[in-house]
C-alpha cells in the first residue's frame, strides 16, 4: 500500500472522528447534559445558590460574587493571598464597574 | 487528476523521507502535539466552564441584597425586609439563612444553608455528594458537629443531593433554619442576605438603586453580576494558564524555527541530488510543504481529538489539581461537549500553517542554488 494512502487514511479519519466529536456527538448526548442541567437548575432555583462549587478552600473562593471588598485577594490583583486559588481567579467584576 | 497524481507521488516520496528519520521526527511530533493537546484543553475546558457556569446561574436570585460595615459583610435585620418589598417593581424578598462549617478533623469548609421548610425535621440534614464523600466521620448516617458554645451536636443524613448536581451542592449540608441558628449562633432577627425577586429586570439597576437608599450599608449583587463574575473569571482563569504554558510554548516555537529552517547537512545533500537528477525547484518546494503539512496536521488532529476525550470524556484530570487549589472537596462533574468551531479555526492556523510555510524558507535558499554547489557544501 502506498504511503500517501495510509497518511490519507489516517487524516480522513481523524476528520471524521473530529467532525463527529464536534458535530454529532453533541447531539447524540444532549438529552442526557440537559436534564443534568435542569437539575442543577432546580438547585440553584430552589435554594437561591449563586455561586458554583468550585474552590470551596474559603468563604471568598467559595462564594466568588458574594465576597466582600476586604477578602484577601481582592485587595489588589498582587496581593497577597493565603489561599493559591486566589491567585488564580479575578475580583469580581463589581470592583471594576464601581456599580451600586 | 495529473495535478492530483503528482501531489501524491510527491507525497509518497516526503513520507518515505519522514519515516527514514523517524526516531527524530516521532518525537518531534509528540512534542508539537503535546502543546496542542495541553493549548486545547485549556480552551475547550474554560469554554465549556463558562457555557455551564452561565446557564446553571440564570436561575440564580435576580439580586442579593447584604449588609455591609466597615467593609465586611454583616448580617441583614429582618426589619429591612419589609422596607425592600414596599419599593415598586419588587415581587418578593425572602431572607436566606446561610454560612459556612469549617470541619478541623478534615480540615474542609462546607456551606450550611438553613431552610424554613426543610422536611426532614430539626434533627436531620440533606447534604451534597462532596460531603459524604470527606467529612470521614460518617458513621450511622450521622455527622457531629460542634456547635458555637463548643457543646456536640449530631444530625442524621436524611437524604442526599443528586451526584449530578455536584457543580453547585457537592459542599452543602442543608438543616431547618432552627437547627442552622442554634448550632450557627445567627440571633432569630437575622438573616446572612436578602434574595430579592422583581418583576421586570431590566428595573434591577433602579431597584437596586432605591435598595442603596433604604437600607443603611446595603449591598446589592445583581444576577447579571453573578454570571459575569464568572465569564471573567474563567476569561482569567484560561489567560492565566495560557501564560504559565507560554514558556513551553515558546521553546517549542524555538525548537520548530530551528528544526525547520537549519537544514542538516544530510537533507542538503538530498535536495543536491534531487535537483541533479532532474527534480524542478517547485517539486522540491512542494515536497517539503508536504512535509510540513503531514507532520502539523497529524500533530493537530491528536492534539485536538485527545484534548476532547480529555475534557469533555474524562472531565480533566491533568488540570483538576490546578482548579482545586487547597480545597479539600471538589466536586465531580462532566462538561457539556461544545466546541468554538472559530477557536478551532485559529488553532489552526497558529500551528498547522507557520509550521508549513517556515519549512519551505530555508529549502527554497537552497533549491535555487546550483545542485552542484549544494552537493559539495553537503
């Protein structure tokens, strides 16, 4: 067999294994990610939630957008911080906005 | 089809050449799609982060009113409760009772939430899969807490949240509100913050506003807020990662520059030889865009399809320590699979095609030389 056709063989089907991830798969799953979402939904409708489970180390990683000013990693972007996942994320965007 | 004929003839021959020198080009290949791979999946995965944090968060309160004091939150007199509910355009205010348990045996944080209508009674609580997952000290379906005069308190495990809905209740340990109050100390006229309901959101900002001037020190976070938090922070989050990886990155740019534009003696002679034996300077300059082309798009296909299997089939092993920070409980979760067709697009043209073009650079210098020069210099 030539050469050119196993390198063909092997780029056609990774663009049909590509085009089925992106295209077809998204679909074929998209009953089950809805009721999980709509799930959640209900939990976070019924219990009022408004921030997700992410970092849950302290109150101002665990409840990002109900973090007071004074939360250690809200100070400024540099400051320093106990936790490392203060470094990683971002004060909330009320700082920036100087909204109510 | 003579077109066509020729390209694959060309392409044989490249392959043919690739595969001479494969130890070198194997492991040049699993580099380039490393970086792929890891540049991919950071994409794929802050995207998809995003896409869920702001569908699960509209169904988030429209606006949460707290009480601030010198710069920390307090907690909210119930007597405002009536004040915020009198302003028009508000549907309704209800106060949310809630805080946190730091447990030092595991050394993890939970979120309490304390209901008026929990329905398993004040010596019972609903916790989240996260919980029984850590707390350790499981036993009898029971967990013991210590309450704020130090004394111990025990409640059974009367149900348990949905593992699906992990994302938002893997730390939740849910208790009627008398139960929250006396193991929390929260004084009966308090509440830790306002969820407001109004009619019309596009009045959230004047609701807001006239909130600001009723309520002393009063705080408003609006859903909107929430939700942006969140598209910034996984904007960060993807920037910030991007920015550690830069250094690889760039060593790889380096190793692919070198790779491609520094002709080895050996491929000198080839290109000599092939030139004598009647090659043109377009079939040379089009063996090597072949060349390129087959090992970045090879690269890029496994890059991209394992970046997919690893973030949306196996929720991202390699960056869950990066996302967990110190905390103890994390919860498990799959993303919805989704891919930016753009983001994809532009993937590719940052690594297919620079590599293929800098590759014909150098081969062009040489192509146009005399064959017989190129040999001697070889």
């Amino acid at each position: 067999m030539r050469r050119s056709s196993i390198y063909l063989g092997f780029s056609l089907s990774c663009l049909v294994a590509l085009g089925f991830l992106c295209f077809i798969y998204p679909h074929l799953s998209a009953e089950q990610y809805d009721r999980v979402l709509a799930e959640q939904k209900r939990v976070v409708r019924d219990l009022q939630l408004t921030d997700l489970c992410l970092f849950s180390e302290a109150r101002y990683t665990r409840n990002l957008s109900q973090a007071d000013w004074h939360a250690p990693f809200q100070d400024n972007p540099m400051a320093f911080d106990t936790f490392p996942s203060g470094s990683l994320v971002r004060p909330t965007v009320l700082l920036a906005d100087d909204t109510p | 089809m003579k077109w066509l004929d020729r390209q694959r003839c060309l392409m044989d021959f490249t392959l043919s050449c690739v595969w001479r020198r494969k130890g070198k080009n194997l492991g040049f290949l699993l580099v380039y799609t490393l970086i792929i791979f890891v540049v991919c999946s950071v994409i794929f995965f802050s995207n998809a982060l995003r896409r869920q944090a702001d569908a699960v968060l509209h169904d988030a309160p429209e606006m949460i009113v707290q009480k601030m004091m010198a710069g920390r939150q307090e907690l909210m007199p119930l007597a405002h409760q009536e004040d915020i509910a009198s302003i028009r355009g508000v549907r309704s205010v209800e106060p949310r009772v809630w805080g946190y348990y730091f447990h030092p045996a595991t050394q993890t944080n939970y979120t309490l939430i304390g209901r008026k209508d929990f329905r398993h009674g004040d010596d019972a609580v609903e916790v989240g899969q996260g919980v029984l997952r850590t707390w350790g000290a499981v036993q009898e379906d029971k967990l013991y807490f210590r309450m704020v005069d130090g004394k111990a308190l025990d409640l059974k495990i009367a149900a348990t949240f949905s593992a699906a809905t992990d994302l938002v209740s893997a730390d939740l340990i849910m208790m009627s509100q008398a139960t929250f109050r006396r193991l929390t100390g929260m004084p009966d006229q308090f509440a830790t913050d306002f969820s407001v309901r109004v009619r019309n959101p596009q009045e959230c900002t004047t609701i807001a506003e006239k909130i600001t001037g009723i309520v002393p020190g009063a705080r408003p976070i609006l859903r909107e807020e929430i939700v942006r938090t969140y598209s910034a922070l996984f904007n960060w989050r993807s920037g910030y990662m991007i920015v550690i990886l830069s250094a690889a990155i760039l060593a790889f740019c380096i190793s692919a520059w070198d790779k491609a534009t520094g002709l080895s003696a050996e491929e000198k002679a080839e290109i000599g030889i092939l030139k004598g034996v009647g090659w043109g300077t377009s079939d040379i300059l089009g063996m090597k865009f072949w060349e390129g082309m087959t090992v970045s798009l090879a690269a890029f296909f496994a890059g991209v399809i394992g970046a997919y299997i690893h973030v949306f089939f196996f929720s991202a092993p390699f960056f869950e320590h990066a996302l967990k920070g110190w905390s103890i409980l994390y919860p498990s979760f799959r993303l919805r699979p989704e891919v930016n067709l753009f983001e994809l697009a532009v993937l590719f043209f940052l690594t297919v095609v620079p590599y293929t073009f800098i590759t014909i650079i150098p081969i062009w210098r040489v192509s146009v030389t005399d064959p017989d020069l190129v040999m001697r210099q070889g």
